[in-house]
C-alpha cells in the first residue's frame, strides 16, 4: 500500500510538473505574441510618422515653388532654372541628416535648400538692377528717392496673404517680394520719364529758366523749352501715358497734358490743332496734335512742359540723355507693359 501510495505521489508530481511547464511556456509564448505585437505597432507607426513628415515636406516644398514661380512670373516673366547651381554645404549637411533620419525625405530637403538658395540670388540680382535703375533716373538729372516717393498707408494686415497658402511664409520669400515690389515701383518711374524729343524738327528757341518776357520785356520764369518750326508741324508724345487734357488753357493756347504715371505730367501748348482726346492711352512718338501760335505767342513754336508732382522741371537733361540710359529706361518698358501707376 506504501508502494503503491509513492507511485501515485510520484505520478501526480509529474503530472503536477508537467501542467505547470505547459502553463509556463504557454504565457511566455503569449508575452512574447505581444512584444511581436508591440514591434509591429510601433512600427507602423514611426512608418505613419514618416509618411507625414515626408507629406508634410512635400507639401511646405510645393507651397514655397508656387509662390516663387508666382513672384518670377510677374516680375520677369517665365525664367530657366539654372540646374548647374552648387548645393550650399548648410543645404548638404540637412540633406544628409534627413537622409539618414528619413530616407524618403532627402531629396526633398535637397530641394528645399536648393529653393532657399535660389530665393536669396535672386533677391540680390533684383537689388542690383533697383540700384542701376536709380542710377539711370539720377543720369536724367531727377532725384530716384523723389521719383518713387509714393503716398501710403492703410490697416495694418499680418502677412497671411492668399499666397502663403498656409498662413506662413518663408523669410526669404518675404524679402525677395518687397525687393521685387521695390524695383516695380523704381522702374515704373523711369519708365514714367519723357525721354523722347517733342517734335522731329525744329531748333530750341527759348529754354527752362528765367527770361525777359516777350509781351511786358520784364523778368519772368519760362517753366519750359520752346521749339520753332513750322505751322501744323506733328507734335509727338514724349512717352506713354494716357491723356488728361486736351482743349484751350489760358494763356498756353491749344494745350495737350499727358499723364505718364509717378507723378509725371508733360504740356505741349499754344498747338494749331489737338489729335488726341481726353482718356487716350498713348505711346511714345505718337503724333498727338500740331505746331501753331495759338494763346500768349508771338509767332509759331511749341511750349513744352514737364512737371513732376506739380512742379516744373528742366526738360532739357530728359532729352538729352545717353543710349545706355535709354536702353535701361527701353527694359523697364518693356517690363511693365501697362502697369504704369497714374500719378
């Protein structure tokens, strides 16, 4: 009987031994289905987080090229991308830590960069021609400060512009539209100037400054250039502008004003006859009327006038300048089209 009872001890231990092993191995299989498990969701989600950050690149990337090639358009018109431009080693070594952070995303931090970088050239090729356009306006004997001076102000409007997309903007996209903004309003006043000689023949007569007056032989100021000729001689439009008188004016006779833009106004008085009307847009070297002695003359000539914010200013230096000047002035014609500001 105490043989038999040990063997049935020793069984029940084994079996005891054996159920407890299987429970054992049974939850250290199932810890180890949950690590696995675990593995697998956090590794579905750093390749989620991945995903969005290289989503998010792609789109701050696309955003920042749209804005680019909005600013390139309107300012210089469809420009080739100059592939051969060298990566900046700060745009190099983020390449290279995305790279290894984020496989998907180093080329698209390539790029990034290589957009930072074309955004800042860009800027510094837009100053450089603003300040060869003032130097232009100061070879005309004009002030450039003076000829861009524009009256502003408005609500103050946080750059959250429609084309920021997003609401955020890069700093140097910001910088390169206020230089692009400045150069607009530079060229627009060169453009603005009349350069172009009123009339195809005639010599000067009477020029800018003070005189003695034809009628009274007192001291009087002449505010323009007086160029003889023959009667009903063409009279041309110095520049493009649109006109804003076009009639009779007091002692001027027949008198055309055109409006240039930038504050810029130019009078051809004491005329025989008027080919233009008021709100015409012209060009420069349109013939807009013809040589007379109407109003205060003494015999047939052409008065011409130019004004720069109401006040008279020597024509002379305008028509004088050299090709170089004109070919500047040519560029930022060309440039604007239509856009001249009316002043």
């Amino acid at each position: 009987m105490v043989s038999i009872a040990a063997l049935g001890a020793v069984a029940w231990l084994a079996v005891t031994l054996v159920m407890v092993g299987l429970q054992v191995k049974g939850a250290s299989d199932r810890i180890a289905l949950d690590q696995r498990e675990q593995e697998v969701t956090q590794t579905e989600a750093r390749v989620a987080a991945y995903r969005g950050t290289v989503e998010e690149q792609v789109a701050r990337v696309e955003r920042r090229q749209a804005v680019l090639d909005a600013l390139v358009r309107r300012h210089f018109g469809n420009l080739e991308d100059n592939e051969d431009e060298a990566e900046t080693a700060d745009g190099a070594e983020a390449a290279e830590e995305s790279s290894a952070a984020i496989p998907e995303a180093a080329a698209l931090q390539a790029l990034e960069q290589h957009q930072v970088a074309f955004a800042r050239a860009l800027r510094a090729a837009v100053e450089q021609r603003t300040l060869q356009t003032a130097e232009a306006i100061r070879e005309f004997g004009l002030d450039p400060r003076v000829m861009s001076r524009r009256a502003q102000g408005g609500p103050l409007i946080p750059i959250r512009t429609a084309m920021t997309l997003d609401g955020a903007i890069d700093e140097e996209i910001a910088d390169l539209e206020i230089a692009l903004n400045r150069l607009a309003v530079m060229e627009l006043s060169l453009r603005a100037i009349p350069s172009a000689k009123p009339t195809a023949y005639g010599a000067m007569s009477s020029p800018f400054g003070l005189r003695r007056d034809p009628f009274t032989r007192g001291r009087a100021m002449h505010n323009g250039i007086d160029f003889r000729g023959r009667h009903g001689q063409g009279i041309l439009a110095t520049g493009p502008g649109r006109v804003r008188f076009a009639g009779w004016k007091g002692g001027y006779g027949r008198t055309i004003e055109i409006d240039h833009g930038a504050g810029v106004v130019t009078r051809y008085a004491h005329l025989s006859g008027i080919n233009v009307s008021v709100g015409d847009r012209v060009d420069r070297g349109d013939r807009i009327g013809r040589m007379g002695s109407s109003g205060r003359s003494t015999a047939t000539h052409l008065h011409y006038e130019v004004r720069i914010n109401g006040r008279a200013v020597n024509p002379r230096p305008l028509l004088e300048a050299d090709r170089d000047v004109l070919e500047i002035q040519s560029v930022a014609g060309r440039r604007n089209g239509d856009a001249v500001e009316r002043g």
